[in-house]
C-alpha cells in the first residue's frame, strides 16, 4: 500500500474542501473496497479524508412520505429498517443478496454506490485497462468476458458496475443528495448517478472531485410485490452473473432493472411499460442494441428466465 | 558467503533493469493522470479498547486494524487469511458487530470497543460456542476457527435483533437460527478444511434450536 496521510472530518464542509483542496485526496466510509484495492495499488490516494464523524447515519421520514438514508447508514441497518423491510421491500433483498455479514456491517450507502468494478482486468495491474490507466488499452475486450458487461460497454470498456443495492434504487427511483467544497448542493437521480463509459472509463460516477454523497432519498411507496432475483455461480456470497430487480403491481405493470450486465443498474422505462406482455418482450426492449461477447451471451437469456421467474412468482 | 554477495548483486542487477523497463512501459500514462508524490509515512496515535483492555497505539495510517492487533498487541487469536475481505479468518468485533478486521484502518477506530477470539473466552472459560466447537469438531487445521466463532457469536446476536437475510421468505417475519440461516448468514467465512455441517451444528447447539 502507498503512504497516504489521514484527517478526521468534523463537518461536511471541510470534509468536502479537504478532498476538493488537494489533488490524489479521497473519502474513505466504510473502507472495504477502497482499502482492498489500494492494497494492490490500484488505487493510491495521498491523503485520506475519514468521514465517519459527519452525522449522515440516521434514517428519516421526508415531507413527502420517501425515507431519506444518510450517506454513512451501513447496508445491514439499511437493510433491517423496518420502514424499508415493509415498504421498499426490493431494496432490503438486494442489500442482502450482496457482499457477506461483515463487510455489510462495514459498507456505508454512499460507498456502495462508490464501489468500483470487479473485473478481473482491472485488478490485475499488469494487464491493460483504460479505467485503471487511462489510454492503456482494455484486456477485457478479447480476453476472459464472462462476468462482464453485455450493454452500454464501450470499445475502450466492457467493465460491470458490481453491485445490487443501486439496482434496487434505481427501480425505487431513488435520488443521490451531494454537496461541494463551496457549499452547493445537488439532487442526482440514481438515473444519471453512474456513467456509461464512452472514452472516460477512468470516470464511474457524474461527481466532481470533492463532491461529497450526503444522502440518498426513496421517493413515497409505489405498493407492488418487490423482487430481487440473483443469479450468480455460489448460493451467497457472489457477484451477479444477473441480477433483476422489479416491482409488479397486482395488475401485472411494474418497473424492473437489471444488475450485473451494464456500467450502471440497466433500466429501460419503455421496457417496464411491456411488462404485462411477458418477460420476452420486456427484455428484448431493453436490451436492444446489446454487444456481449462469445463468453457472456448467455447473460441475455438468462435475464429473460430471471425476469420470467419472477414474474411467475408475482402471479403466485 | 562469496556466492551470497554475488546473487544478491545479480539480484540488484535485475532490479535495477526491471525498475528501467517499468519507467519506459509507464512513460505514456504518465501525461494521462499525474499524481502528486505519495507523502512520507508518519506515525498517528489511536486508543481503543481490546477484550476490555485500554490500548494506546502510535501507528503508520495504513496499518490495518488486523496488523494491530496481531503485530502491535501480539494478539495473534485473529488470523490473516487472503486479507482481502473475501475469507472472514480475520473476523472481529467492532463495537458489538462483526467485521473483517483486514478491511478497516487502525487509525479509524478512535475510543471503539473491539472483541478478538481472546476476549470470548479462555482456554479455562470457555464461550459457548467454543465448547461448541469443540463438542461437534467445528474445524479440522483450526486456522479458520478465530474467526469463525467470532462470526458464529455475532451471527446468532445479527438473528436475535432481527437483522434480515437472503434466505427470509417473509421479510418482515422475525429470523429464527435454522440451519438454512445460519448457512447464508455465515458465507463471508470459508473453511478449506470443510467443517461447515459441524460448525452449523455447533451453532444450533448454541442457539438452543433443533436445525
């Protein structure tokens, strides 16, 4: 690991200033993917900015009926709020379809929108990869695919945003509250939160440096039966090959994304609107255009089955 | 002696050569994303509570709270695995939840109160669950065994506060310790020896519930 040099933020605002301030500097939250990648050097920041004891760790009620989760809340208590467990069910089931016991006691909300990919590329530093260093090359592309992104990838990366619970936000519509060095606050909707990679696959997010996650509001309950279908190659404790989350309304409309096959949680709002006509039709709508390569293909079908499955279990 | 110096020159040779042909490779990405030099690693002290003991520490930032544990309080109870988040051997608790102490800074954890294997229990007073352990043969070469019992602990603390699984049908239903939970519930340790039946085993026995 580099040597880097460590604060203790007091507030948002110096937190913010602090990383804004200084070229190399980065939050650190919960820590589990950072340190984990900086322990291979693949990130190397000189400065770490600790953000533990800013406040956003408490769960509340918005005027309009949402929730608003601090951006410090850990996935396990996100998890196990019963406001969530009730009313956004998707989103409890996601979390726990993800990561382990410990490392969900550890992995803030904002971090783990934060979490980088897992392709194997871009963890093994001796291999080219644009995200890790830009204009290297990307091994991936003709290399060992399997895992990797069947839509919205890019010839410069085929990278996979990794996680489950902004899969569930973004079919809970949900919105990334954030605030800079100078003070200005944003509302991103989850929508716009995570890039697709284009010729930037160094970037993953639409934050600037320094701009600082706060929060992340769930609009009011939408109803429905909530889902979160995971297809991966271990019963826990594995990163998606596929993963659907969706929420069916009695009449058999709803809203559905995907995990695991794009840069970001992979939703098509054309898409849900064919829901009632049957998995095949909502999944060829929002998966048009896709461009797996020979070793992940199959992600295409099997999101299709994943969807059909749960849209069995809702008619049950 | 002679032949020492002389693979070690050799060694430095190649080194150096290495070090050359690592410069040329990097040359291109050196205009993509210049980083300011990495600082010169200075110690900061910490103070947290181990098994109820006050510890003052004068630590490099990034020394895991793993490493000081093991190489700055000698308490070696708590393994290091793959040290990477992926093996649980490391697993500890941090103010009365369960983490991989391989994937946290020492330097974050200011006044917490952490609990190792030692703090469970001693080999005259056991925890429970480690005559569980003992009871149902939870381990074979016992390296994963810390960190099995510290999750094992707090897995059945995480069911009785109610905190949610993968395998819940009914999400709002209170979890109970059947085998099925306590398989999902325990997936962030591995155990190559393969005493995962008997570690369930024990657990249930702790857990006063027939799996």
């Amino acid at each position: 690991m580099k040597a880097f040099t460590y604060e203790r933020a007091k507030d948002a605002g110096a937190a913010a200033r602090a990383v804004a301030g200084r070229p190399g500097a980065k939050f650190i939250a919960g820590g589990t993917n950072l340190l984990d990648l900086m322990k291979i050097e693949v990130e190397t920041p000189t400065h770490l900015v600790d953000v533990q004891d800013l406040g956003f760790d408490t769960i509340v009620k918005t005027a309009d009926g949402g929730l608003r989760i601090g951006a410090l809340v850990t996935n396990t208590n996100l998890a196990a709020d019963a406001r969530v467990r009730r009313d956004y069910g998707v989103l409890t089931r996601a979390i726990v379809a993800g990561a382990s016991g410990q490392l969900r006691n550890k992995a803030s909300t904002a971090g783990n929108l934060l979490q980088r990919t897992r392709c194997p590329y871009f963890y093994d530093t001796n291999m080219a990869c644009n995200k890790r260093r830009p204009g290297s090359g990307c091994a991936a592309i003709g290399g060992y695919s399997r895992q990797l992104g069947v839509i919205g990838v890019s010839t410069s990366c085929i990278a996979t945003f990794p996680g489950d619970m902004a899969v569930a936000m973004r079919v809970l519509d949900a919105v990334v509250e954030t605030v800079d060095a100078t003070g200005a606050r944003r509302a991103i909707p989850i929508a716009d939160f995570h890039r697709l990679w284009g010729d930037r696959p160094d970037l993953d997010t639409v934050l600037k440096p320094g701009e600082l996650i706060t929060a992340v509001t769930l609009p009011r309950p939408i109803g429905g039966k909530h889902f979160y279908e995971k297809v991966r190659d271990r019963a826990s404790y594995a990163y998606a090959l596929v993963s659907v989350a969706a929420v069916i309304q009695p009449d058999g409309t709803g809203r559905v994304a995907f995990g695991g096959v794009a840069p970001r949680p992979w939703r098509v709002e054309a898409a849900d609107a064919l829901l009632p006509q049957g998995a095949a039709a909502v999944t060829a709508r929002a998966f048009r255009g896709a461009t797996p390569t020979e070793d992940n293909g199959f992600k295409l079908p099997l999101a299709t089955r994943a969807l059909a499955s749960v849209i069995a279990q809702a008619k049950a | 002696m002679t032949a020492v110096s002389e693979v070690e020159l050799s060694r430095r040779g190649l080194l150096a050569g290495s070090a050359a042909t690592a410069i040329v490779v990097a040359a291109p990405a050196s205009d993509a994303a210049p980083l300011p030099q990495a600082p010169a690693p200075t110690s900061l002290p910490v103070s947290f509570e181990v098994n109820g003991k006050r510890r003052e520490l004068s630590l490099d930032p990034r020394t895991t709270l793993l490493d000081a544990l093991r190489e700055h309080l000698q308490l070696t109870g708590t393994k290091k695995g793959c040290d990477h988040g992926q093996c649980g051997a490391c697993t500890v608790m941090v103010d009365g939840v369960r983490i991989n102490s391989c994937l946290t800074l020492a330097v974050m954890h200011q006044g917490d109160k952490i609990t190792t294997i030692e703090g469970l229990g001693t080999p005259d007073k056991l925890h429970p669950m480690q005559a569980a352990f003992i009871k149902h043969d939870g381990y074979q070469c016992g390296y994963c065994t810390p960190g099995q019992i510290c999750s094992a602990v707090a897995v059945l603390d995480e069911i009785k506060r109610g905190v949610p699984s993968h395998v819940q049908d009914d999400l709002t239903a209170k979890p109970r310790a059947t085998n099925v939970e306590m398989r999902e519930r325990m997936s962030g340790n591995i155990c190559r020896c393969g005493a995962y039946s008997n570690i369930a085993d024990a657990m249930a026995d702790v857990a006063g519930e027939n799996a």
